[in-house]
C-alpha cells in the first residue's frame, strides 16, 4: 500500500511540475482516475486544459488519442469505421478503431460539434466499450474521457445533453492564474523552451488499478453515506426546506449517478488524504466538482444570476452532517 500511495503522490507532482496554478485540476484528473471516471474542464482559453491532459498522458506514459470537436465531425471519427478491403479477390469488412481506442482521450472543445457527435461517446464513457454494425469493441482496461469546453463563446457551440453530463464523474471549473503564478508560468516555458526541464520517470499504470482496490477498502460509516443521500435527495426534493430558496432555484435534481460519484470521490480524497475512513469534510471537498453539472436551475436562477455552485452551497448549509 505504501508504495502504491507514494507512487500515485509522485504522479500528482509531476503533473504539477508541467501545470501551475491548477492544484484543483489536478487533483480533480487523480481522483477521476483513480474512481476509474471522467472529467469535463471548462474554463477559459489559455487556462492548462489541454496541458494538464497532455501532462497526466506523459505521466503515465500511456496513449492519448486527441479530436479536436468540430460541426463538421462525424460519430466514426471518433469510434472508428468499417473500411472495405479486397484481399487475395476476397471482399472483406475490416474494424478501423479510432482515437477512442486509446488509453485517454482528449475531447477538445466537445461542444463544438452536434448531438450526434457527442453520443458517439455514451457508450464509451458509461460501458467502456464501442458497438460498430453490430459487433462490440472492448476498449483498454485503463480508459478515460478528458472534456474541454469553453464557456464563453456560445456562437456555433451544442451544448451537452443531459445525459452525457451525467457521464462525467467530476466538472472543474479554470479559472486564469493570479499575477504571481502568472510569472511563474512564464519561467516554466522559457525552461521548457530551452530543454533545462528534467522529465520525471513515469509512473506503472498497475499502481493506478492497485489504489483503485484499496480505495473499495476505504470505511463509509452508514452516517457519512446517509449524508451523501440526504445531499442527493436536497437536489430532488427542496421543497423539503421551506426557510431555503432551493426549491425557486432547482427545475430537476441529481440522478442516482451523483450518490455513485460522491461515495467514490469521497473514498478516493480520504485515501489520498491518508485517512483509512471517510469524514464530512471529504465529501465537501468534492461535492461541487460532482454536482455542479448534474443540476438543471430553473429560468428564476438563472434570469437572478445563481450559479450551481451557489446551489450547492445553500445546499450544504441545509444538509448537516449527523
């Protein structure tokens, strides 16, 4: 145990190395990987998205494949096709596999091309697996979807369905850096350009799969999973709370995915916080990044302004922890 706790705390500070300011990205990419999830960044341009991706790849050493989303994408492109091949006279369909088949797959501004598109990767990211004419592809047993999105340019963008934002485990939010990270990022570059970074050594993916267990070890005391539910069921039923303006602020709650995502996220902070259990404060510290995009607002909250994660809060001040 020791040594898979060490090694996936060296794998947090190499991606650090290569991403400043972003300690939140960063661990939010651990604790997707490690609850075997994925993970939708939305944040303005310039912010690390794609660096913080392409740093945990090169971490890891393993294979990202990337698609940069745009209207004119096709779902095979994503999935792959089946190609027409004439061998020895023979007529014969051959899998071409895209870059779906790829150990992590970067999604480059997923909002940029149609519903079509998208949900070409439901399956992908629900079941870990492709179904082309009929026939099921297994994708890697590592496997993960690194979304990006920028949210302020709304002109020729689709937002993600319902149903695909429920997929992710966590949504992060970047933001730019302040100005002394500022100067620190460009001295990270002017290393970088002059080949004066040293490269750390890459981490076995095998120590990933091995936290993965310990972390179904981690204890959840029947108070700590009462009050992930209770945060769940706020979303579903504020009228609940009379005093609270949640019920003029939600139109629909959280689906049963959220109680998942929660227990799982919760374990994995306590393990990476070297705890044997899970506590109130670990379900907070991650309760935004797992809701915020699992709440539909009503036109009221969002005609005044309120942001999920000020939901989330009024929600957290309702629910306390026994």
């Amino acid at each position: 145990m020791t040594v898979c706790f060490d090694e996936i705390q060296r794998l947090k500070q190499s991606i650090q190395a290569s991403v400043i300011g972003q300690e939140h990205v960063v661990d939010a990419l651990i604790l997707s990987l490690l609850t075997n999830g994925n993970v939708l960044l939305e944040g303005l341009p310039g912010t690390a998205k794609t660096r913080s991706i392409k740093a945990l790849s090169n971490a890891l050493e393993v294979s990202l494949g990337r698609v940069q989303f745009t209207p004119d994408l096709l779902p095979s492109d994503v999935t792959g096709t089946e190609i027409y091949q004439e061998v020895e006279g023979k007529s014969t369909l051959t899998f071409q596999p895209g870059p779906v088949f790829n150990n992590l797959l970067l999604a480059d501004e997923i909002n940029r091309s149609p519903a079509k598109v998208q949900a070409a990767l439901l399956e992908a990211m629900e079941e870990r697996q492709i179904t082309v004419a009929g026939k099921t592809h297994v994708l890697p047993k590592l496997f993960m979807v690194l979304a990006t999105q920028n949210p302020i340019e709304q002109e020729g963008t689709y937002p993600l369905p319902e149903a695909q934002m429920d997929r992710f485990m966590m949504k992060v939010l970047l933001d730019y850096p302040d100005a002394e990270t500022e100067v620190k990022i460009i001295e990270l570059v002017r290393a970088e350009e002059a080949l004066s970074v040293d490269k750390p050594a890459p981490i076995d993916p095998t120590h990933i799969f091995n936290a993965r267990d310990i972390i179904h070890q981690i204890h959840m005391s029947d108070a700590i999973t009462a009050y992930i539910v209770a945060i769940v069921m706020a979303t579903r039923q504020p009228s609940r709370y009379p005093d609270s303006p949640l019920a003029q602020w939600l139109s629909v709650g959280s689906s049963p995915r959220a109680s998942i995502a929660l227990d799982k996220c919760a374990r994995a902070s306590a393990w990476l916080a070297g705890k044997t259990f899970v506590d109130p404060d670990d379900v907070r510290s991650i309760v935004h990044s797992v809701l915020r995009h699992r709440l539909v607002l009503s036109y009221d909250a969002i005609a005044d302004g309120v942001t999920p994660d000020q939901v989330i809060d009024e929600i957290l001040r309702q629910v306390i922890a026994a």
